[in-house]
C-alpha cells in the first residue's frame, strides 16, 4: 500500500491540528510532532481520553512516558523517534522550518518523516510555494478559517472586554501587566513558554474555569494552545530572539492574533499600552491571512562524520546544494560545539565516534536557563570534563547535591522560576541513560521535583496576580445554584464564605475603596447576594414598630443603629421631606412601603414631641381663632417656639377669650412673650433646631440643655433665639415661660409698693438663673432704670419703669423673612450661631417715624394670608387733633390686656 503525503496549510482556527489527531487515531499506530512541549502534553491529554493511558506515549525532551505496548506517540520536534514506524506520521507548525536555531529539525522532519500509510505536513499558507519548489510530491489542501478576525485599534488595559489575552515578550511585562489587571480586574492568568506544563495547565485551568477573564502570555500562545479568547492584544510588537532584540514579522503577528476567536466564534486583535498600532497595511494583511511566502528554511547536514570533532565540524558546514535550504553556523548548538574545540580541556583533537557522540550530545542541551550562548556554554563545558568520556556518568552524590539546592520552595516568583529552569537541565540529562548511574531514579526524582516547583510557583502567580476572594466569587456567580450567604449580627456580608462587605441599614459598604476597579469588582459581584438582603430589610423596616426607629442630629432617621432615611428640605420648616438612604440595589417598588413607614414614623414623632405645632401645622387646629389670636398662633408656629411682643409697635392686645382659645391650643401669651410651652422642653429644643436646619440647608444653633438663661456671646441672632424659645435680656438669653414668670414678680412688686419707684430682690434672680452681675442687664430688657442708689455702695436699691424706649442693649427688631445662619459647634451638638444686626423698618433707634410701625409678613411664609387677619392700621391723624391725656389719668379698667413692659 502506497504512502500518501499530503499538506493542510492555513491560518490559525482552521481545525489542522484536531483533523490530524483524527485522521491518526484512525491508523493502528501514529506518531505526531509538535513544536512545544506545552502543546504536546496538552494532545497527548486529549489522545489518553480517547485511547487510554497504555496505548499513547509521551516523548520530550524532559518527559518520557512510553508504555510497553504503546501504539501512539507525541513528541514534540527534536524528540520523535526516527527510528520508529508508524502508519501515521504528522508534523505540526512546518513554518518553523524558517526559525534559526530550531529551524533544521522541522526541516529533517519534513524531508524525511514519512508514514507507512499516510503523513501530514500542517502549517501557514506561507509554505505552499516552497513544498512546490522542493518537489516533494506533496498534495496541498487549503483550508479557511472558521471565524472572522477584526482588528479592534488600540485599547486601554482598564477597558478591555473579559476573554482577553495580553500578549507581551519579557518576563518583567508579563508581570506588570498581571499586576495591574489583579488590582483593576481581579486577576489574570499567566502563560509562558518557560512555565512547566503542570503550573502552565494549573493557570490555564483557571481562565478555562472563568476564575479569572484575562490572561497574560507571551508568544507561546501562538503555537496551537486552544484557549477561549475572544481578543488578543499586543502589550508590545519586539522580541529577543536570544540574540538581538527584533520586530516580530506580519506573519508571527498573525500567528499570535489568529488565536482570538475559537471555531465559529470571530475573533478581535488589537494593542494595548505602549504598544504602537498597527499599520493599516499589516493589519488588513493579518485579517486577510495575506503573509511574504516562505523563500528559504534553515537546514543541516543529516550525514554527520564522528571520525573526530574537526570532521564533525566540517560535515556539519557542508551546504546543502539547494538555494532554499540555507545553513545556519551560528546555530546555538553549533556554536557550543566549536566551543569545545576550542577548550583547552577538551581541544579539536578528540576523535571516535564514540568520544565526538558524546560532546556533540552534549552540546545539543538545550538553553533552558536563557542564559545566552556563553553562559550556556559554561554549563555544557563543565558537563564534559566530567562526560567527555562515552562511559563516564554523573555520580548520584553529586547530582543529590544539585538537586538538593533546587529543591526548596521558600523563594519568590523569579527564584521559583530560575529554579524550575535549572531543574528541567537536570530533568533532560535524567532521560540520557547513558549521562546518569541511575536515569531511572533521577527521572522519578527530577520529575517530583519539577511537580513541587510547579504547585509552588503556580501557588505564587496566583497569591501575586489574582484576587482570590474577588475571582472566587465571581466565579460562583456563573453558577446556576444558588449562592450562600450570610449576614451576621454586626452586618458582615459573606458570600460562599468570602466576606464581601458590610451592610449598615439600608447601604452597602464593599470591604475595598470603591472607587477602585477592584472594589466594583467586588461590589458588582456581591449584588446578587445583596439583593436579597435589602429586600428582607426593607421588609423588617416596613413592619417595626416606632420604638425601632430614631432620629439624629444630622437630620438622619436610624433603624438599628444606622442611618436608613434622612430628612429633605419641604415646603416650610414643619413639612420635611423624607428619601432612603441606600438600597439602590432594588426597585422602587420594593422601597416604596419602607419609606411610607418612615415617613409616618417622622409625622408621629413630630406629632409627639411638637404637639401644639402639628395640631397648627396639620390639623389645622388655629382654624377655631379669630383675629389677633390666630394671627398670634401662627407667628409662634413660624417662629418655632415662642415671640418676643416687646418688639411689637403698637403693642398686642388680647380680650381675656383670645387667651384662653390659645390656652386651649396649648399656647401661652403674656407681658413680654407669646409662646408655646411644650416647644421649650429639651427634646422639642433639639428636634425643633433639626427641622429649622433641614428647611435651611445649613446648622441651626441648639440652646443649652434644660437652661432657664444662658450668656450671648453676640453670634446668636433673635430668630435662634425664639426657635429655642428664649428671649434676649442684655448680655442673656432667658427661656420665655421664666421670663414671663419674672414679669409677673416684678409687676407684684409695684403693686405692692404703690408708688413709681420700688425695690426688687436679688432672689429673684433665680427665677431666671441669673447671675448678680447680668442680672441689672435683664431687669433693663424688662422696661426697668434705677430710681435710687445706695450712696456707700453705689448699688441699686429701687427701680422705676423708664420712659417707653427700647434699651440700648437689645437690638433692634430684625425684618421678616430674614433667616437665621448659624452652626452646632459645641459638644453634643449645642452651640451658638453668628449675630445678626437689626436695620429693619420700625425700629425707634434708627429714627423717627410718622406712624406706626406695622409687623411685615414675609411674602414667601405659608403664614402670610393671616396678614389679611390682622386688625386695620389706624390711618394717621394730625397732632393737632389727637386728644391729650391728663397726666395723671390711669387706663380705663378693660377686659383687654393692656399690660406692656415699658408703661
């Protein structure tokens, strides 16, 4: 039966390598080489799942697993056996016939590897005119691509799309750009050629598994891995080929982009970083598959002279004849050897097959270090003082030695990786019999050992370059079963046991800055487990009962001990807004009866703490006054606590009824002050100056707690002071309800004396909790001079009222409509605001006026249709015609109250 030879020549995604594992599995024996070690393990998983691990052979150059009735082998190159036969023979990648180094190898392979039934030469439509000109009978098949591949232009690292592959050519770039996906995407995987295959398959693993959406690799992709990518980009376009650095070709370029996209699923390639963009021309080259032909492979000489290692030398410079197989003399291999000739311990007189094998052997160790040629060089001299001999070994001692400094594992990534290369030197050398006493023990224990740096090193990548709780959850967010969560008593969230972050109320706080990829990272994969969460809260808030919730300073209602509404700015200082704070995570649906149930908590407890305001506010209870009684009650409601009616010109005058209708709303008027005493209380202090400081946007100042008087420092302006309930006397403010009770005293006190000028006691200064030395200030804000003074001590023993005449140290009443600025500064939230000065119209000390002042309404107030409720200015009158009390006249006995602090 006649051989056939056939080559299948494409670009990446055209299905070469699976049709030739197809086409070998279906001969009794076959053979297939492969140009990486990495890839020949991963067919030689694929053809042990299909044949079982008895029948298929791994050979490498350090590996080698050969069952005694093996019928498949997969080498990679350099490693097929020539001297066996198969039915079956395919060589893979054929355009590596052009690299430098390794180019002679696939060159032999496809000269001379035939199989007894079929072979198969696969690799890039580069090749097809040079297997034409070689006239090697070769039947050509083309084959397409499967999917499309588009050039994308450059893209940012931060903005790539998951499934991506980064490909850069160093190490160092390598694990930059790891670095930095780990720290804003959660982690990439890391593929280089000089990972073994068992921590190359571990990193893998973990992008097939989607643990991580990125890998990072260098131009080993671009030899046949099958990975799900569905972008590659370029961090860089130069290499070190071991010798110079260089730009990679079209062709490579297209070898590494064709990965992007698997069967029918297109493909994106593209740059990143400081990778410059392609040229228009190369990159609809690389799209159209359009590369140079290949017009030369390297080659070398298959008929070697071992007579001696000058003949060898020779043989192995001798050209081939043909113009497109072309020698390489500067081939690593070659170079080592020339080396050796040129040794004084070795010299070019060695000769016999047997010794010129042996360092030609030698000189064939591959450079797994990257050492570069002297380096290298160095190694394989001193490996043959001691094997220059055919029947010299290495002894076990010495080799034990060896093996025991590269056995640890407590170094970093880069000793890790230095260690796993000078062990695979060891591991090549452990599978020449003829280098070792005993190959067979130092291939189990080269191999163990391989195994441990592998699990180590992979252990590392993975501790450096990915975020194990971030990957891990997402994850378990790809699965279709449920994910486990718990939330636990002081709020921390944990998702299939990683803690993701904290729930305070209604608000979710991811355990990283948020404002880091990473932390979105975290926080988006944590929504799903959230969601839930804040669904079953809102529940629980939609259902407590009051005493569950409670309100800050802040203006903030707590559920729990954490903020989960706050109060928003409404249409006057007594109808506050209310919005949720967080679980924006959910609909608004789902809100909507939590926020119902905070806002009735907000209007029992307004309800509550201010009854007199909410029954005015918002049941309309001031509906049942007439005229000034109800204008009265509504200034008190506007003002927050209480009014000064000394600053009233003409003065109030109420019939006995209008005070008891406002008694009957819980509302007190009296000589100095109209005010509401349930507003004065410490509670109704603070939740009053909350309110004021929502409706402004800005701190309100707090009174004292439970003061009956407290020092002004001058930054409190009279609108704080009567939202505190407190009036202005002299350098102190004192609690209106006291200052009416003192009133009360004072006017005793001159009804008792019967006369204009009489005594008052200092004890009465503890009505007021006054010290001595303000307490002559705060009987002046009541209307009152001295009289008489005792001539010793110069101190005050009787007062008198003054003339009808504000006192110089209370300022002047302040317009309407004007707001108080201030801030809580001191502690617990209880500070003084800024002073404000009083120019408004009306005032007596900013000069005279023709008529009576009338109290302006401000315009925007809800109040001011009760301006319309208020009694008519009586219009002016000539002084001529005014009638002239007596003197000595007293007021006539009135129901009205006609009592003011300055008659």
């Amino acid at each position: 039966m006649s051989s056939s030879l056939k080559a299948i020549l494409g670009p990446t995604n055209t299905g070469k390598t699976h049709y030739a594992i197809e086409r070998m599995l279906g001969h009794g024996t076959g053979m297939i080489g492969l140009p990486l070690r990495l890839l020949a393990r991963e067919v030689y998983d694929r053809v042990v799942e299909r044949k079982g691990a008895a029948h298929v052979a791994l050979i490498t150059g350090e590996e080698r697993i050969v069952p005694p009735n093996a019928r498949y082998f997969v080498c990679t190159i350099e490693s097929m056996p020539v001297d066996t036969r198969a039915d079956f023979v395919a060589i893979d990648e054929i355009q590596l016939a052009e690299d430098e180094d390794r180019g002679h190898v696939f060159t032999d392979r496809i000269l001379h590897m035939r199989g007894q039934s079929e072979t198969l030469l696969l690799g890039a439509d580069t090749m097809r005119g040079l297997l034409r000109t070689l006239n090697l009978g070769i039947e050509s098949e083309a084959r397409e691509r499967f999917s499309e591949l588009t050039y994308t232009g450059k893209t940012k690292i931060t903005k790539l799309p998951k499934r991506t592959a980064i490909v850069a050519f160093s190490a160092e770039e390598v694990y930059a750009i790891a670095e930095l996906l780990r720290r804003q995407k959660g982690g990439a995987a890391v593929v280089m050629g000089a990972l073994s295959p068992r921590t190359r398959n571990a990193q893998v693993a973990m992008y097939q598994s989607g643990e991580v959406d990125y890998i990072v690799a260098t131009d080993a992709i671009g030899m046949g891995l099958n990975l799900d990518v569905d972008r590659v980009v370029f961090a860089s376009r130069t290499k070190f080929d071991g010798r110079r650095h260089r730009a990679l070709t079209a062709a490579e370029c297209g070898q590494i982009a064709g990965r992007a996209g698997r069967f029918r699923t297109d493909g994106e390639f593209g740059e990143t970083g400081d990778c410059p963009p392609f040229e228009e021309e190369t990159w609809k080259r690389i799209e159209q598959h359009r590369f140079d032909p290949v017009d030369h492979i390297q080659w070398r000489n298959s008929a070697l002279d071992y007579a001696s290692l000058k003949s060898l030398i020779r043989s192995l410079e001798r050209p081939s004849g043909n113009p497109v197989l072309i020698h390489n003399p500067n081939a690593l291999d070659e170079w080592v050897l020339r080396r050796m000739a040129e040794d004084g311990a070795i010299g070019p007189n060695v000769a016999g097959q047997g010794r010129v094998r042996r360092l030609w052997d030698l000189a064939r160790l591959p450079d797994f270090r990257k050492a570069g040629p002297e380096g290298h060089a160095r190694l394989v001299l001193g490996l043959a003082e001691t094997l220059a001999d055919p029947d010299a070994r290495l002894s076990d001692a010495g080799l034990e030695r060896r093996l025991d400094d590269l056995s640890g594992t407590g170094g970093g990534i880069a000793k890790l990786q230095q260690q796993l290369a000078n062990i695979r030197t060891w591991t090549y050398a452990a599978h020449r019999p003829d280098w070792l006493e005993n190959p067979t023990k130092w291939q189990d224990r080269t191999r163990e050992i391989e195994d441990t740096l592998s699990d180590a090193l992979h252990t590392a990548l993975t501790a450096r370059f990915v975020d194990r709780r971030t990957t891990a959850l997402l994850a378990s967010l790809k699965k279709e079963d449920a994910l486990v969560t718990d939330l636990t008593p002081d709020g921390d969230v944990t998702v299939e046991g990683h803690l993701v972050g904290r729930l305070k109320g209604l608000t979710f706080e991811p355990v990283l800055d948020a404002r880091t990829l990473e932390g979105k990272a975290v926080r988006g994969a944590a929504l799903a487990a959230i969601r839930p969460m804040l669904v079953e809260r809102l529940g629980q808030i939609a259902g407590a009962p009051v005493g569950a919730f409670s309100l800050n300073d802040e203006g903030n209602i707590e559920f729990g001990g954490h903020a989960i509404a706050r109060l928003t700015k409404g249409g006057d200082w007594m109808s506050p807004g209310v919005e949720l704070i967080g679980a924006s995570e959910v609909e608004a649906g789902e809100r909507a009866a939590a926020l119902m149930r905070a806002s009735d908590w907000l209007k029992h407890e307004m309800s509550r703490v201010l009854p007199t305001h909410w029954k005015l506010r918002h049941e309309k209870a001031g509906d049942a006054l007439e005229g000034l009684a109800r204008g009265l009650a509504f200034r008190i409601l506007e003002s927050g606590a209480a009014v000064d009616l000394r600053q009233d010109d003409p003065s109030v005058r109420l019939t006995g009824e209008q005070r008891e209708a406002l008694k009957a709303l819980g509302l007190r008027a009296g000589r100095v002050a109209a005010h509401a005493p349930d507003a004065q209380k410490p509670a109704a202090q603070r939740l009053v100056a909350i309110l004021r400081a929502v409706q402004a946007g800005s701190p309100f100042p707090l009174a004292p707690e439970g003061a009956g008087s407290f020092p002004l420092d001058g930054t409190w302006p009279e609108e704080a002071l009567t939202a505190n309930g407190y009036l202005r006397f002299g350098r102190r403010a004192v609690r209106a309800d006291l200052a009416e009770r003192l009133g009360w005293e004072i006017a005793k006190r001159r009804k008792e004396a019967d006369k204009n000028a009489f005594a008052i006691p200092i004890d009465l200064a503890s009505v007021v909790s006054c010290p001595s030395d303000d307490w002559p200030a705060v009987l002046k804000g009541f209307g009152l001079a001295p009289a008489e003074k005792d001539k010793e001590t110069e101190a005050v023993v009787l007062w008198r009222y003054a003339a009808r005449a504000r006192p110089d140290d209370r300022p002047a009443p302040k317009p309407r409509g004007e707001r108080p600025q201030g801030h809580r500064g001191a502690p617990g939230g209880r500070s003084q605001g800024p002073e404000r000065s009083r120019n408004g119209p009306g005032n007596p000390r900013n000069g005279p006026k023709s008529t009576p002042s009338v109290r302006k309404i401000d315009p925007d107030s809800p109040f001011a249709a009760l301006a319309a409720l208020l009694p008519p200015t009586p219009p002016a009158r000539d002084k001529a015609k005014r009638k002239r009390k007596p003197k000595s006249a007293k007021p006539a006995a009135s129901s009205a109250f006609a009592y003011t602090p300055f008659q």
